[in-house]
C-alpha cells in the first residue's frame, strides 16, 4: 500500500505543475505518460507534448517545475524527467537533469534565463483565475463595491458551496504566488500590477480579463486537440512513428 500511497503523491504534486500558457494542470492535459518509483525512492516521469515542435521554453519550464514539485516530497530521493518526441528533448531533458537555466540548454540561442515568461504567464494565469471567481461572485449578490473594498480575511471567511470553494482556492494559490508576503488584510482583488480595483470600472475589467481565460480555454482545446490526434497517429508506446513521418 505504501507504493500506491506514494504514487498518489507523485501525481497530486504534479496536478500542481501547469502548461504556462494556458493554466491548465499537466495532468489534466495528459501530458504526463508514465511514473515509476523504484526501491530506493527515485522517481521518474515521462511525458510527452501535443506536438514534435511544441515551444522548447515551454516544455522545459514544465520539466523543470515537474522536477521540482516532486523533488520537494520529502521520501523522494532522486527525481528524473524525461521528455520524449520532441525536436529538443534531449537538451532539455540534460539541462533539468543538471539543474541549468534554459539558456545553458541552448547556448548561443538566447540570453533569456525564463524568469520573464514565467512572470508573463504568471500574470495571465492570475487573471484568469481571478475573473473566475468573480464571476462566480457576482452572480451570487456580491456587487463592485464589496469587491473593490473586500480584504483578504474576507473573502477567505466567505461561506461558498464546493464550486466557489474549488475556484477560491485556485485564485488564493496563484495570488500567493504573486505575493507570497501578503497579510490577510490586504486587499483581496487587485489588477495583476497591484492596483486597486475601481468599483465603477468593475465590468470593464471583467471585459478585459475575461479575454485572458478565453484565449487560455481556446489554446487548452487547441492542445487537446493535437495531443489527442497524435496519440491516434503514433499510439501511446510507439513515439518514434510520426518522427520518421515527418523526415520522410
């Protein structure tokens, strides 16, 4: 029973690991393919992308948090991500492995360390999150002025119905992250910059954020899409098919 515990661990710590770009868990995704936990406590996972030429700084920003996440389990001994079909997979699958920025990865090819994509994609993923639960809010009596002023004591202390309770606790995960210092008597919505919200200009940003989890929602359809096309095409053991198609 401990080794299905411990498999139950694995993968709720990567339900945590999601696709920069459209917010959704690696899990959900099904990008994740295999986990193995062998006798001393190491751990590997596989996973594959939608497609051969998915962004290589998106999938390495997912190896590297699914490293992370499992890494930090506190039996876990030694974690290995192996990213497979995919043009770049053996540079990122050596550079998690060492534990190096994406720029080691690909030397010569860019400066950039991720740190600015992953605040990027921060950002949005907040929004989307947000304008979630606001509208969950809204549609049940709380109104601009309420949300404008609400601290968050408040909106932890709400009383809300599983479907609220799932939505704040994705909104409160990602405004941790945001600021993981704030104190519950802050204010509980502010725009992804920090700012207050203006309770008269409440429904144009609604409007506005609401364009950030359509084209998130949008883009995880897209992916599904894809991986479910591949999976049809290649077969889940048999990646190495379409790479030789697409050499042909």
């Amino acid at each position: 029973m401990a080794g299905l515990d411990r498999r139950e661990e694995v993968w709720s710590a990567l339900n945590a690991v999601t696709d920069p770009e459209i917010d959704e868990s690696v899990v959900s995704l099904e990008f994740v393919t295999e986990v193995n936990i062998d006798s001393s406590n190491r751990v590997e996972i596989d996973f594959r992308l939608p497609t051969y030429w998915c962004a290589p700084n998106f999938a390495f920003l997912m190896a590297s948090d699914m490293r992370d996440v499992v890494t930090a389990l506190e039996w876990v001994k030694d974690v290995s991500v192996r990213l497979f079909d995919h043009f770049s997979a053996d540079l990122i699958n050596r550079s998690v492995a060492l534990r190096q920025d994406f720029r080691d990865a690909f030397p010569g090819e860019t400066d950039d360390d991720l740190s600015a994509i992953r605040q990027k994609f921060l950002g949005q993923a907040f929004e989307r999150r947000q304008e979630l639960l606001l509208q969950y809010l809204t549609a049940r009596g709380y109104g601009p002025d309420w949300i404008a002023r609400a601290s968050l004591s408040e909106l932890i202390g709400l009383e809300l119905d599983q479907e609220g309770i799932a939505l704040r606790n994705l909104y409160l995960f990602i405004l941790r992250r945001m600021d993981p210092d704030a104190g519950k008597e802050v204010l509980a919505f502010i725009t992804q910059d920090g700012m207050p919200l203006n309770s008269q200009e409440l429904k144009s940003y609604l409007r506005k954020i609401a364009a950030t989890r359509r084209n998130a929602e949008f883009n995880g359809f897209i992916c599904r899409s894809l991986l479910s096309e591949r999976v049809k095409r290649t077969g889940p053991e048999n990646p190495e098919v379409e790479r030789r198609d697409l050499s042909a």
